[in-house]
C-alpha cells in the first residue's frame, strides 16, 4: 500500500491513493508500531507538488487521525508541518485554515507552529528554527543561518587551544591540525553564513579548506593583540617545521596573500615567507615577498634573489633589469648573476677582466671549469684558470 502512495501521481491513481490514506487511518492503534515506515511516505506525499490538492490534503488529514491519540506523534507531526512551512513559504497558507481545524480539535499546543503561522500571515521570511526537524537528528549541533546584522561571540580560548602545535610532531599530526584549525575557525566565526556551513565542513574536507580564509579572517579582526601574537607564532611555527606537508605550507601562503589583499596582512617578515615561498616552488609569491623585502633594505642577496625566481618565472627581461640595476649599486661584480640568467658567454668575460689576485681567486676558477663544463668544445685560454 505505501508502495502505491509513492508511485508517479496520476488521475486513476488518485482514487486508490486516497482509498491507501483511510485505510491507513482505520487500521487505527494496529499501525501505531510501523508509523516509522508509514509517517515519511505519507510526508512525502503531501510535500510533492504533483499531487493534487485534494490528495495532499487526505494526506494531511491522515496524519491528524493517526497522531490524535498520541502525543508525541503529534509534536513530530507538528515539527513537520513547522519544515513544510519553511520550504512552501506563502503557498502554504492555503493550507492553514485546514490545519488550524485540526490542531483545535486536537487541543494540540504547538507555540512554534503558532508563530510561524503568525509570521507567515504577516509576510516575514521563516526559518527553520533549531531542533525542529522531522528527521529526529538531535545530535545535530549546527546553528541556523540568522541575520547578520548582529555578530556572534568568539570563543577565542576554545580558539587558542585549536591553533596550539606544542602536541604537533608528524606529517599526520599537521594534517589534523589545519583540518581542525579551519572547522575551529568556521565554527567560532562571527559570521552566521560561515557557522552554518561548519557540520558539513567537518566532514567534507575541501570545503573546509576552501573556506579557510574567509572563516580566519572573520576571526582574525576579532582577536584580542596577545592571541593574534599567539596566533602568528602557531603558524610560523608551522611554516618552518621539516614535517609540514607541502599542501599546508601551500594553505598558510594563500591566507597570508588573502590577508594581505583584504589589507590585513599577518605581522611574519617576508623574508620568512618569501623564502619557504621558493622552497615550495610558489615563484610568483616569493618574487613578491623578496621584491617587499627589496623595499625595507637592499643587499647583493637580494638581488641576486630576484634574479633567480625571475629567471625561474620566464621573466628574462626582468631578469636583466634586476641584474642592471644591481651592477650600478654595487661596486662588487656578481658574475655568477650571468650565469643565472644563462648568459655564459657575458660571465666569461667578467671572469676573463679579473687580474692580479683576483683572477686565482677560487670562485673565478670555478666559475670558469663551469663555463667549460656548459660548452665542453670550446677552448679557453689555459692562462685564464690561473
């Protein structure tokens, strides 16, 4: 008989649909053990739309009759109608004289389904409020969406222990740790949009780490000095641990770009993050972070620094311009810089113009055997290795 209730909804099939619903009601106290095969299929057929109104209305109806001489049915019932409610918005009001007929025939008090009849009838929005649900689900702990004029406090010691790595050793460990970092973070987020999405982030592993930025950020502003202090030595304790997984590293650079862009940038020296930038072979973000340190003080390091991811980005010609830039600063010829930018035949010269002293020294001979070593065919003046 179910099986009938949930076939495709048709003119001929009405009849005996109907029939199923009175039988279901006149089997009475007999079905009171199977209501939980029989209530979901009786819901689903009041909630389809392709039913027709007369149908969905029998359904409704059956529900009433099976529910009246039980209690907690009937706040089951209740809380469904409250969901139905929620999802049909004003196309359920068609439907509330009909209940309301029920209810007080019933004597049932239900204050949430009164409310959101009220509301209903005076045009607000509805939204599902918490733990009303026809799935029985009370382990749930999401929150529902709110508005978000009004922000929701930080737990920001629940937070503090949440970034803590002093227990973090392994590459398992720091995995945990940055999966549970971004659900802490989503879950103690002022936003009410980034709370609601924290039960499926903890179990959906890419959505967590998608909205990682925009949950820490959240966060970020709301943090007392001495815990974001706390907060950046966690994650520099991360970026320059030897057992960090390189997609961590990854994560951490990309918050530190996103902070930055949204003009919140995190107190870390770029030299740190430049340099585990190139470690990682993310080119683009340690030529900026080395270009930012160029900024607060300039040094043949540097330079050479930039010549090399440059080079490492396919930047040829601002490659070069690095390296004239630098050769005009700094009485010292860097000719390995050549080297880097594969101009071999311009660093042999260099080494060729050392005299004196200069030209045994260990480097020029080095330099030179590596010249030689790139083009094996082509002799150089044996005078020139010293």
């Amino acid at each position: 008989m179910l099986k009938l209730l949930d076939t495709d909804p048709s003119e001929k099939r009405q009849t005996a649909q109907m029939r199923v619903l009175h039988t279901l009601y006149t089997f009475g106290p007999n079905v009171e053990e199977y209501m939980h095969l029989v209530i979901p299929v009786i819901v689903r057929t009041l909630e389809s739309n392709d039913n027709t109104i007369v149908l969905r209305k029998g359904a409704i109806q059956t529900i009433g009759r099976l529910s009246s001489k039980n209690n907690e049915l009937s706040m089951a019932v209740m809380d469904a109608l409250c969901d139905l409610m929620v999802q049909l918005g004003p196309d359920f009001a068609i439907f509330i004289p009909m209940v309301n007929k029920v209810v007080v025939r019933l004597g049932i008090q239900h204050p949430t389904y009164q409310s959101h009849v009220v509301r209903l009838l005076d045009g607000e929005r509805l939204r599902r409020d918490f733990g009303t649900s026809v799935s029985g689900d009370e382990d749930r702990n999401e929150p529902s969406a709110a508005p978000e004029s009004t922000k929701m406090a930080v737990n920001q010691q629940h937070l503090k222990q949440a970034w803590a790595t002093s227990q973090v050793r392994s590459r398992e460990d720091w995995l945990e740790w940055i999966r549970r970092l971004a659900v802490e973070f989503m879950k103690e987020s002022p936003s009410h949009a980034l709370r609601a999405c924290m039960s499926l982030a903890d179990v959906h592993i890419p959505l967590a780490r998608e909205l990682f930025n925009a949950a820490f950020v959240s966060c970020w502003t709301e943090l007392f000095d001495q815990y974001q202090e706390d907060l950046v030595r966690s994650i520099e304790t991360a970026i320059t641990s030897p057992n960090i997984p390189p997609e961590i590293i990854h994560i951490l650079l990309n918050l530190a770009e996103f902070m930055e862009v949204d003009d919140k940038s995190l107190p870390i020296e770029a030299k740190i993050l430049g340099e585990y930038a190139y470690s990682y072979h993310a080119y683009a973000k340690a030529l900026h972070y080395k270009e930012l340190e160029s900024f607060q003080g300039r040094s043949p390091s540097i330079y050479e620094s930039l010549i090399g991811i440059n080079t490492q980005l396919q930047q040829h010609d601002a490659a070069l311009g690095t390296l004239v830039v630098a050769r005009e600063l700094y009485d010292s010829k860097h000719e390995e810089w050549y080297e880097k930018l594969g101009k071999w035949e311009d660093a042999l010269q260099a080494y060729n113009r050392k005299v004196g002293d200069e030209a045994e020294q260990p480097e020029v001979i080095i330099g030179k055997m590596r010249y030689s070593a790139r083009y094996p065919y082509l002799e150089i003046d044996s005078t020139n290795f010293g």
